[in-house]
C-alpha cells in the first residue's frame, strides 16, 4: 500500500514536473528575434561606367585616353568570336582547332524566353546568397582625423570584441570634443569608464562619446567593446565612425572559426604512405577486362591501395579483391554520376582520378603528385597519359570567364598554361586537366561532378572548378591508356555496346551539355581551341 502510494506520487511528479520543465526549458530558450536572412543588399551587376568621369571641378581638364588599358578592363559586353586561324603547317595539330559555340542557339527556340526569365530569377537569388557587405567598396574620404581599422576586425556569431585602432587627432584646441559610432546588426559598450568622458547610448548600436580632454577620450577609445546581435554567420557589420563632419566607415566581419578536416597519414617518416593518403576511383561500364588490367597494374606498383570503382553496367559482374570496393548503380547513371559516387565514398586526404581503361607502368608515381600536393598549395594535379601511338596528353586548359550582358557571359578556352611551379619543374598551373589526377578529397568533393552530364564530359567539372580548385600539372608522372582507336572490325561485341552508350549519335547529350552552360553556368557562348 505504501509502496504504491509512493509509486503514485513518483508517476504525478514525472506526469507534472516533466513536462513543466519541458516548457520552462522551451521558454528559457525561445527567442524572439525575428532575423531576416535574405534580405542582404546585392551590388549593382554591371560595371560603374561612372568610374572614369569627372567631378565637376576637374571637368574642364584636358586628358588623352589609352585605348591599349582601356581594352584590357572589363566591359560587359563579351562576344564569342573564334580565332582567326593563320595558314601554318600542323597548325591544328599544335594550337588545336579554334571554335565558337551559341548556347542560347542551342536552347529550344520555344523555350528560349521563359527558360531565360527562369534562369535570371536564380541568378539574382544567387548573387544575394553570395553577397557579402565586405565585398562592397568603402572610399576613405580625405583628410579625416578619424583613425579606425580598415580591415581584418572580425567577431564570432553573437560574441563580443574590442574595436582595435579608434582614435581623434585633431590639432586645433576644442572646448569639447565628440565621436560616435553605428552599426546594424550590434551593439557597443565600454569596457571601463573613463574619467572625464561622457557615454551615451552604451549597448545601443548608436553611441556617442564627448570630453573636453581630447587625451581622456582616445583613452576611451581604446576601451570600445562590439557585441554582435544578430545571429547572421558569414556577413558582416557595416560601422560608421564620425566626428565633426568626417566620417569612417569599415566592416567587422561575422562568422565562426573555419573548422579545420584534418587526415591522419600516418606515421612513416622517410616516404609517403601511398596507401594511408590515397584512394584510387575510377568509374566502369561494360569494359570488365579493361578493368582487370587496370587493377593488375596498380597492384604492381601499389598493392594496399584502396581502389574504389562505381559500376553501372546493366549485369554488373562481381570484382573482387583485397582493398577493392565497387559500388553499383542503377543500369547507365552516366560518366558523371560514377565519379561522383566514387569520390563521395573516398576516406583518404587525396583521391586519384583514374579512366578504367588506364594501365599503370613504372613512371606512374602517385608519391610525385603527392608530393606536389604536399608542398604547394594547389588542389589537384594532372599527370599525362601516354596513348598507344605513344603521344602524351596534358591536356592543360585556361579557361576564362568574361562578363557579358543580359545573355549570360563568355567562357574562352585555351590549350595551355600559366605558369611553371617553382621547386617543381615538370609541373605547371593551369585551369583544367586531363582526366589522371590526384586532388584533395575535401575540396573535390566541394565541387562535384555534375551527374546530369551522363556521358561526354571532363571540362564541365573544371569549368564549375573556376575559384574553387587551384589545379596543376606534372608531365612527367605519366599512365598508359590502353587503345581507343579501334579498328571498326577489330571492336568485340563489348567495345561496340560500350561506345553505343558512351559516344551516343544522338544529339541529346551535347544538348543537355550546353543547356546546362546556358543555364547553370550562366553562359552565352564559348570559344576555344
Ligand atoms: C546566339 O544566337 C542567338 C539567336 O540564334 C542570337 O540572338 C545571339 O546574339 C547569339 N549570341 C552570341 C553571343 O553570338
Ligand atoms: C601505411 O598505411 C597503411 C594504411 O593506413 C598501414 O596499414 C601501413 O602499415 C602503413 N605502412 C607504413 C610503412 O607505415
């Protein structure tokens, strides 16, 4: 009886006290801060054409303009025009052939408009994702007597700081001297109070200091405290520093600490660990004994390498093996969505792009392209790969963006590179690569690959590369292709099914290609060679 009161009275406590304390728990932690994410201002997109006028005062002055700097800055206006092409023997052999490409010629006459309209409402909604106040041009007007930090002041989400750098110089003597300071997302405070100097406005986003000795105020403005309000990571703080007339503004940068995702390598000292740092990937359809050789090879040379192979062959066959893991797909998911897979399941700090139709030899050596990796800060490095006829191809691209109109920009390929890497002499930088390379994983994996482009397609991930992938290329690691030219007669039934889906004559392929140019990228059209 008594111990079924007690139970009694612990099932009222749990009944009442748990959820009372759920609540309480909610309400302690609810807030009322209702913060617009999205609405953050967007720069004007064209080009200011103000830039080079005059103020009045110097309009009557008499200048010459250089056509040849002119030309050099960007207009917003770019065209696709191919190179004209000189008469020189092996010309195309050498440079390649130039061309030139309309996507918006490729895209549905009938659709045109509206796929247009749709494309222009993402690509507004992305510039305000991507907009940060402190890509905005802030002027420092003349002759203030205002010192603040130009740059480099940050804070974490909601986190309080000191404002390094404020200061008033000012020669003439005052009977009172005054200062404030705004913002918009924060607040400011004083750390200690100073004597003589007067506060108003402490943890408001509007302050104002005044003393009549100039010394005691600067002293105080060492001492100004900023509390980020708004929980708003990635943004920033526009602050407005005035005193009499002068203004200074700079920003104070909101966001957390990079978290860093770090790879353990292991501990062997003299030479890298191929095995603890790299993962090989490599994506297969149909071609099951072009994959055999390719993995004979690398056990060679590498025999506790992962090797990671995404499948979508229509009867996948089982490839077995130590350190060997094949992924399946649904039957044709495409070039594109095979490395994606691939790499997505890679654990090591660097993966190794390989064709399935490579063969390793003795100067595939991973440990090179490592080493380029290790020392520099580039992402991903191309070797060569030497073809049958015993050509070698870098494939060694610079590809440019130019700022176009309404119709989207310019994207201009070139055969070639930048520049040699110094300590690195077979190595250059470049845009794009052949598809042999080694590449940190995390920063592969911010790119991705596409998986709408199924079946030709290597540049596309370069392109959507631009600005994220710093990408090199060393001509001597160097990996076989097994052949690609094949005789019509000489195909096996595999070979013809194989190129059946990776050569398709239709041509929806290229379609989807330039559709997504048009759309995802935001291009007009494309020249190269
Ligand atoms: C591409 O073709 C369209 C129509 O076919 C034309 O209006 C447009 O000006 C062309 N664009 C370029 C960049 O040549
Ligand atoms: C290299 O790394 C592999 C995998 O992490 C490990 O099993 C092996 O013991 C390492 N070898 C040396 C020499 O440290």
């Amino acid at each position: 009886m008594l111990k079924m009161r007690a139970n009694r009275k612990l099932c009222f406590t749990v009944a009442v006290l748990v959820p009372m304390s759920f609540i309480c728990f909610h309400v302690w932690n609810k807030s009322d801060k209702v913060v617009a994410v999205w609405n953050r201002e967007a720069p004007e997109d064209v080009l200011d054409t103000n830039l080079l006028q005059p103020l009045e005062k110097y309009a009557g002055i008499s200048l010459k303009w250089k056509d040849e700097v002119l030309e050099l800055l960007p207009k917003n206006n770019c065209k696709c025009e191919a190179e004209k092409t000189l008469n020189i023997p092996f010309r195309q052999e050498l440079l390649g052939k130039p061309y030139s490409r309309n996507f918006t010629a490729a895209m549905e006459p009938s659709r045109i408009d509206e796929t247009h309209k749709r494309r222009e409402l993402e690509y507004k909604n992305f510039k305000m994702r991507s907009y940060n106040p402190t890509d905005r041009i802030i002027i420092a007007e003349a002759n203030s007597p205002l010192q603040y930090p130009v740059q480099g002041v940050e804070v974490r989400p909601l986190k309080t700081i000191i404002i390094p750098g404020l200061s008033l110089l000012v020669l003439e003597k005052k009977n009172n001297y005054e200062v404030s300071l705004s913002c918009t997302i924060g607040i400011f405070d004083v750390a200690a109070e100073v004597d003589s100097v007067t506060i108003i406005g402490a943890g408001e986003k509007q302050m104002t200091l005044s003393s009549s000795l100039l010394n005691n105020l600067n002293r105080q403005l060492q001492l100004i405290s900023y509390t980020n309000t708004v929980f708003h990571p990635n943004t920033a703080d526009t602050v407005q520093f005035q005193s009499a007339g002068h203004t200074g503004t700079f920003t104070i940068k909101v966001r957390h600490p990079v978290v860093p995702k770090l790879y353990d390598v292991g501990t062997s000292k003299s030479a890298y660990n191929i095995s603890a740092l790299v993962t090989i990937a490599t994506k297969t359809f149909l071609r099951y004994d072009k994959l055999q050789d390719l993995i004979d090879s690398i056990r060679k040379f590498y025999p506790t390498v992962t090797i990671i192979i995404a499948d979508d062959s229509e009867k996948p066959q089982k490839v077995e093996g130590p350190y060997i893991e094949q992924y399946l797909m649904p039957f044709g998911k495409g070039w594109f969505a095979g490395r994606n897979l691939a790499i997505s399941q890679v654990s090591t700090k660097y993966v190794l792009w390989v064709d399935d139709d490579f063969i390793f030899c003795p100067r595939t050596k991973i440990e090179k392209l490592v080493d380029v990796l290790e020392k520099t800060s580039l992402d991903l490095v191309g070797g060569a790969v030497r073809e049958i006829t015993g050509y070698y191809t870098t494939y060694r691209q610079k590809i440019s963006i130019i700022p176009g109109d309404k119709e989207g920009d310019c994207l201009k390929t070139h055969q070639g590179y930048h520049h040699v890497i110094e300590g690195f002499p077979n190595c250059v930088v470049a845009d794009g690569v052949v598809n042999f390379f080694l590449a940190r994983t995390d920063k592969i994996l911010k790119v991705g690959f596409d998986p709408r482009l199924s079946r030709v397609a290597h540049l596309e991930f370069f392109i959507d590369g631009l600005g994220t992938l710093h990408v090199g290329s060393c001509d001597d690691v160097i990996v076989d292709h097994a052949s690609k030219i094949h005789l019509p007669w000489s195909k096996t039934k595999t070979d013809k099914e194989y190129s059946k889906f990776r050569y398709p004559k239709s041509s929806s392929a290229s379609n989807t290609q330039q559709e997504l140019f048009y759309f995802k990228n935001r291009l007009k059209c494309m020249t190269g060679n």
